[in-house]
C-alpha cells in the first residue's frame, strides 16, 4: 500500500468565545486520495525530533533547531513518502494542523511558481510545531520556511493556542498570508482558497512583505474595492460549485440555519458566527457528515444524480478525524485534549486525549499495512464498511453507539480533570487516563461492529423461508 498524496480534508476553527466551554478547537478530517492508509497516534519526544531534515518527496534538506518540545502527531503507519504527522498539541498547548490542500489560479503561478523542491504537507508539523510557543509564532516560522525554502502546493494551516486561532494559506510558490480568526467566530474551510476580505492594516493579519505589491504590480485584484484573497488568489471552478462550495454550504448550513439554499455558492463567507456555542459533538458532526436530511444524501432517498452531485464531508476516504482542544479554566498541565478517530466518520467516535503525556495507548499507536481487527484504525474502518452496506438498518446502532460512548469519555475525562491535584506524577496518571479511554473505545467500537453483524445476518440475501 502506497501513500498518495492527501487533497480532500475539510478544516472546522471555532474560537474560544464561540466554543461551549470556552476553549479554542481546530479540527480537520485527514483525507486522501486512497481509501485506506493506515494511521498512527504518537508522542514525539525531544530526543526522536530529527535535527538534520530531508523530505522524502522533494528532497530538501533543512537543519532545525536543537530545542525541540514534545508533540502528539498522527503520522502515516507506511512511511514509504514521509512522515505526513497531520496534527498534534506541544508541550507549551500550541496546536497545529496540517493540511487543507487549496486551490490556485494560473495568475498566480505565472509570478510565483510552485517549488519542485520545496516543502509541503509532508513535512510542516515536523518543521513547525516543536519550536513554537503561540499560534501566532507557528504563523511567522511557517511563513519564514516558505520565503526560504518554497513549497510544491498550496495548502491551509491552522495554529492555535488558549487564546487565539490563526489561519495561514500559501500563495504560490514563496508566498502566504494568514489572519486571526476572531473568538466570536467559527470557520468552515474546505478544499479551497478561503481567506476572502483581507486588511493589510489590521493587527489580526499577517503576510509576505510584498504581497501587496505583488497584487498592485501584476494587476490581480478582479474587485473594484477592497482585496478578497479568494478571488485575487484562488479559484471559482465549477470543481468548486460541486466540490468545495458544498461542504462549506452543508457546515454554515448546520450552525446557522438560515444561510441561502445555494450549495454551489461561490462566495460563501469565510468567517461565520453561529446561532448558538459550538460543541466537540457538533464539530465531530458536521465532519462526519453527507448532507442528512438533504436531497444530496448518498445514503438518502432523493434521485441517483442528486445523491452524487456533491462531495460529502464524510466520505470513505477519511483517515483520520482530530479535533484540537486547548482548553481555558482548567490547570495548564491538562488543557491541551487531542481528541481522535480513524477511518470513515460514520461509523466511529472521537476520543479525548490528554497531551500532556510521554507514550499513547498502543492499540491507536500500533498500525501498518497488514489487516489486524486488534488495531483501532483497522477496526474503525471495518465498522464503517459495514455499515455502508445499509446504512438505514444501521444508523440506529450507530446513535445509540455514539451517544453512550461520549457519554463514557466524557466521564472519564471528567473524572481525571477532578482528580488532578491528588497527583503527583501527571503524565503517568494521564496517560493511565488515555488507556482508559482508548479501552472504553475499543470495546464500545467492537461491540458495535458485532451488532451490526447480527443485525445485518438476518437479512442477507442468501436465505430461504423453509426452516428444514
């Protein structure tokens, strides 16, 4: 099995005023190309952190600092090209996601070309996220690589720390710009340039020192006033119409039910504010989601061209799902929560991972290539094979799974957060509260999936009415 390159994600931000409890979230489904490509969750410790980088994709060779923190990270179980970590939470609760594959134009690429040799998804965590100590610093490191070294694609990034949630997207080949998503405001970006109205002036903006130049100097501002990255820089496709536009239709849609019935819109905002504060589970929602309750439902009851007119959320080509909570009012030692799950969201859950920790349990750790149902990446995407088989006899299974299982974490971690000062090594006790969790969620996972195989033997095809 062999990595493909990963250009199907969707991005949610929720800042720490549109969130329930105050916390900061940045989430992203992994997607690929492949419907399979087993993951890992791993703790990087200082020691393992190379010093001397060389990407296996492009080659480039970049020497790092000698003071790398510990980070979680997902990276590929195969690493036949690269290490593709994803996302994680420092030492310090900085968090990073990465990434959104983008869109361009040929505007663009004719001043600024991609860089064969330069670096890209495979390499950004690795390179960012151990030397980082706020979001707005993974903003200014990230972009310092790009004007040095370049990159082959263009991609979304997400930082975040207690207090803020920066976005940064690359521009070509050298350059990038980024903004602060306020606490107010939520975000959903798919696989799209996203950023729209742009402040060159405002301190909730960061960029290329020439961007603006760049803009005036080869006339690519389409807009008679203002600059709306979107249209300077990215795209309006009719890949877009059916692609991108969608997803962000279906998640605005979710949290603010009054956004226009227009899922080809190309002009959706970027920064949003809901109806009401946004939960882990509505996030974990709408990331799973293929537009419930819509005529576009694959799983649903409209037309055959409906059902597949649009790319859903949830598709079989998620690899991982991770929601990235840095949590405010609770002690430092346990505010940054990696919360995780493999394979197609349909049929899985997302499980609240302290990392403030020095290992993770092995049954998410311990993946490769080989089939092996013991492994939480193996099992998930079994579950929801499946349950693609016929979702409507499954759902059910499915709600009550997910219902009891959140319940269940939510308990332990609640559980943990209490019992916290009686500690006196954390990491150890947290790490014992993550093998909790992950041994909740493996039997809650296996229990489902032997559900469904009962359910779903009394009506195969294969049987007959006689008894003898």
């Amino acid at each position: 099995m062999k990595k493909a390159i990963k250009g199907s994600c969707t991005t949610i931000l929720v800042g720490k005023k549109a969130s329930i409890d105050g916390s900061t979230m940045i989430s992203r489904n992994d997607d690929g190309h492949e419907a399979l490509d087993p993951q890992r969750f791993v703790v990087v410790k200082p020691e393992d952190q190379p010093q001397h980088y060389q990407a296996k994709i492009s080659g480039v060779q970049i020497e790092l600092p000698d003071n790398p923190l510990r980070y979680t990270a997902i990276p590929n179980a195969i690493l036949d090209n690269g290490i593709w970590p994803a996302a994680g939470i420092n030492g310090v609760n900085v968090a990073m996601s990465a990434t959104e594959t983008i869109t361009t134009n040929p505007r663009v690429l004719g001043i600024d070309p991609f860089v064969a040799t330069g670096i890209g998804e495979e390499d950004l965590v690795t390179l960012v996220l151990p030397y980082i100590h706020s979001a707005k610093e993974g903003v200014e490191r990230l972009g310092a690589l790009l004007a040095e070294y370049g990159t082959y694609e263009p991609n979304g990034i997400a930082f975040s720390d207690q207090e803020e949630i920066w976005w940064l997207e690359t521009i070509g080949g050298h350059h990038w710009a980024a903004c602060r998503i306020p606490d107010d405001a939520y975000v959903v970006a798919p696989n799209r340039m996203n950023i729209d109205h742009f402040d060159f002036e405002s301190p909730d903006t960061l960029c290329s020192a020439d961007l603006k130049d760049l803009i005036e100097q080869y006339h690519l501002n389409p807009d008679f006033d203002g600059y709306n990255f979107r249209h300077i820089f990215g795209s309006a496709s009719i890949k877009d119409t059916v692609y991108n536009n969608p997803r962000t239709w279906f998640g605005q849609k979710y949290f603010n039910p009054e956004t226009p019935d227009d899922p080809m819109a190309q002009d959706l905002p970027f920064i949003c504010r809901a109806n009401r504060k946004i939960t882990i589970e509505d996030v974990k929602f709408v990331l799973s989601s293929h537009f419930e309750n819509t005529k576009y439902d694959p799983y649903g009851a409209g037309s055959e061209t409906d059902k597949t007119l649009f790319r859903p959320i949830g598709i079989n080509r998620n690899h991982d799902v991770h929601i990235l909570q840095i949590r405010n009012h609770v002690p430092a030692e346990i505010a940054g929560i990696h919360w995780l799950a493999y394979g197609a969201n349909t049929f899985n859950t997302v499980v609240p991972f302290y990392t403030n920790v020095q290992d993770t349990p092995a049954v998410y750790k311990d993946a490769d290539g080989t089939f092996d149902m013991t492994k939480m990446y193996w099992l998930s995407c079994t579950t929801a094979l499946l349950g693609d088989t016929d979702y409507d006899l499954y759902v059910d299974l499915r709600n009550t799974f997910e219902l009891e299982a959140m319940g269940a974490y939510h308990q332990i971690q609640n559980e943990t957060d209490a019992n916290l000062k009686a500690q006196k090594d954390i990491p150890a006790y947290l790490e014992a509260a993550n093998a909790a969790l992950a041994d909740e969620s493996f039997k809650r996972q296996t229990k489902l999936l032997g559900d469904m195989v009962i359910l779903g033997s009394n009506k195969m095809k294969l049987r007959y009415n006689l008894n003898d």
